[in-house]
C-alpha cells in the first residue's frame, strides 16, 4: 500500500497535469490491491523518471543560494551569549 504521505507529496509539489493523474491511478490501483510488481512501464511516470535522472546526473540544479554563514554563525553566537551568558568564551 502507497503511503499517505506520498499523496500528500504529489498533491503538495505536482501541478494537474498527465504525470500527476498517471501516480494517482497507480496509487489508486495500489490501494486497492492490484498487484502491479511487474507491468507494462507508464510512459509519462517513465519519461518523468528518466528526465530526472539525466538532469540530475548532469548535475543540472537549482542554483544554490549561498547561505552567509559567517553571518550565521555571528547570530548563533550572540544568541549563545544573550542565553548563556558569558558562561562560555564564545
């Protein structure tokens, strides 16, 4: 049986959209019990898959946003010290 959560994942990240109602079938035919360990590949979940994969492989992401650690870490410590005190020599 799919889990919950992942319903909650397609409906949360996935627009309407063919990709989206070919999961909810196969959801819905796993929820009912279909036993679908082997069958005939759903192409849009397929092509979805392999789209992935190669976008990923290539390391074709996001641009990262570069988190301002030292600003970071300044915050952690003065929360540290407002906290603590100068119980430690941060």
């Amino acid at each position: 049986m799919a889990p919950t959560a992942f319903s909650v994942l397609v409906n949360q990240l996935l627009p309407v959209s063919p990709l989206r109602t070919a999961i909810e079938d196969l959801i819905k035919q796993k929820r009912a019990g279909a036993e679908l360990d082997r069958g005939p590949r759903i192409p849009v979940i397929s092509e979805f898959i392999d789209s992935e994969i190669e976008r990923l492989t290539k390391g074709i992401m996001a641009p990262p946003n570069a988190a301002p650690i030292e600003e970071m870490n300044h915050l952690f410590r003065s929360v540290l010290h407002t906290i603590w005190g100068n119980a430690y020599n941060i």
